[in-house]
C-alpha cells in the first residue's frame, strides 16, 4: 500500500508566457486545473523509472506581471497581443485575443510510494531530482515556457515547517469557500432574491460611497464584502457536465478520440492568498482532483 514518503519542492519556477486566462470570466493568475495536470503529466513519464504517484500540490506564488496595457488611469486595461508572422500572400492573419502572464511560483507536491520506492528516492535524492528538472524544463506549465528552476528540495514527512518556511517570501493559493458561504448569507439577509453568482461578482466589486459632513465637504470611502476577510479573489474550482458522456471516437474533431468526452461548464468558488507562516496544515492547503461526484470534475483541497 502507496503511502506519503516525501514532500518535494519545486523551488521558484520562472514561467513567461502563461496563460493568464483561467475560466470565461475570471483572469489574474493560471487557473488551479493547469498546475495539477502539468504534475500528473509529469508524474506520467516519471513512473516509466519511478514507482510514485503524485496526488496534492500546494500552489506558492512569489510574482506574477500580467502582459497588459493601458492608455492612462481613467480607461480599462487591455491584454498585449502578439502579431503572427504573415501569411504566404503577404496578408496579415487575424489575432486571436489571447491574456498571457510572466510568472515566478513555488509547488510543493506529495509524493507517495511503497518502502521500496522510498528507499530508492532518499537514496538517490540527486538522480531523481535531475530527471524531474530535466522533464519540467522540456515542457510547458499554464501554456507558459518554463524559464528556470532554482532548486528542487525533498522534505520528510515530518518536516513541513520547514517546507513552509522554504516557501517565504510568496503567498499561498488557498480555498475560501467558507467565506464565500459567509458572504452569501450575509447578502441574502439584505435581498432575500441574491443568488450565489451575486456573491461571487459581489467578491469582485469595490463600493464608492460619498459622505458629507456638517460643512457641506464630500469625502468618499471604499467599501468591500471581503473586509476582514484578507485577500479573497474568484476562482474556477473545476467542471460540471452539461451533456451526456460520449463513448470514445463518438464525437468527431475533438483532441483525445480514444477517451470519453463530454461537454462541461465550469465552476467557480472563491480562494484566497495567505502567507505561508499563518499556520498551514498540510492536510488542508494541498489540492487535489476530485471526481467523487458524478458529472462533477473538480480541484479541491482535501478539507472542502
């Protein structure tokens, strides 16, 4: 029986390029969905020499420069584009609008194996590492290139303090959802017609409210349901399913025909950031996929 033997921390991944886009309405930072599958797809090729599985990766980001731009303070931002080279004829090809990051993020992964496998990592600590460096370098994270990696780290078991601590300067992608229930019911005992999407575009929503005093002067002050609440922000927490599933090579012109597919919508909750020293336990900042539930495919940390 598979069980957690190390923590490996994959120590300031610089990424150019990423995907900034996460969901149909949500942008800022590469969606959850992008870092796990490069994990599992990393986990793929690593088990031709290794016999670990990778299940839970902790989420630190350090910076992130969205590529936008905007003409001056009173007018919105808007993504930068890349021009593709012309065609044969000498046209111009249409832009497809696309929302790119630059990014510099640290993922700490579970790694699970039988005592065999163990051994073998603790023994071969420097061999193991290379491979994944050498793996990760190859591929792309989030649509994005990966740069550079300043060091990857094994931690025992018992050493997630450490780990944590490993992590600073950076903050951690946490759930909130929680919070996000809180502030749902907090709306609804104001308008009893408030549905979740209110929340969730509530979440997103800065208030401007003018206050005059005695003297007749204006002054103005921000208000936001996030209040006391620390740095929430929407989030895509995976996909729901909006048609049957269809038997593989059923539908045509899609990536993958010797899987099922299925056409889905995603779904949204709420995270927030925190600092890594604010008491992580490593049972509940780790997210994983879970499709427990049927026609329901979601990223969760395990405490949600």
């Amino acid at each position: 029986m598979k069980s957690l033997i190390n923590y490996l921390l994959i120590d300031r991944i610089k990424i150019t390029a990423a995907n900034t886009v996460s969901s149909p309405i949500t942008y800022g930072f590469p969606a959850i969905s992008a870092f796990l599958g490069a994990i599992h797809a990393l986990n793929r090729e690593l088990l031709e020499d290794w016999d670990i599985t990778f299940d839970g990766v902790l989420i630190s980001c350090h910076e992130c420069h969205i590529r936008s731009y905007r003409a001056h303070a009173f007018t919105d931002y808007t993504f930068n584009q890349n021009r593709t080279p012309l065609k044969q004829n000498g046209s111009a090809p249409s832009i497809i609008e696309e929302g790119k990051c630059d990014l510099t993020l640290s993922l700490a992964i579970k790694i699970y194996g039988e005592k065999s496998a163990h051994r073998r990592v603790n023994n071969e600590p420097e061999t193991f590492k290379n491979r994944i460096q050498e793996l990760l370098t190859a591929h792309r994270i989030a649509g994005g290139s990966v740069q550079g990696i300043r060091n990857l780290k094994l931690f025992g078991e018992e050493d997630f303090e450490e780990l944590t601590t490993a992590l600073m300067p950076a903050r951690v992608l946490m759930s909130a959802q929680d919070e996000l229930i809180a502030i749902e019911k907090s709306l609804k005992e104001q308008n009893k017609t408030a549905q979740p999407l209110s929340t969730l575009i509530e979440l997103a929503t800065l208030h401007h409210n003018p206050t005059e005093d005695e003297q007749g002067k204006t002054t103005w002050a921000t208000e936001t349901c996030k209040k006391g609440k620390g740095w929430l922000v929407p989030i895509p927490v995976g996909f729901q399913a909006i048609s049957r599933s269809f038997t593989p090579g059923e539908l045509a012109n899609y990536r993958n025909p010797e899987y099922p597919s299925q056409y889905v919508e995603s779904i949204y909750s709420a995270g927030k950031w925190i600092l890594p020293h604010r008491g992580l336990d490593p049972k509940s900042c780790f997210w994983r996929y879970d499709n427990s539930q049927k026609h329901l495919y979601l990223v969760t940390q395990n405490n949600h």
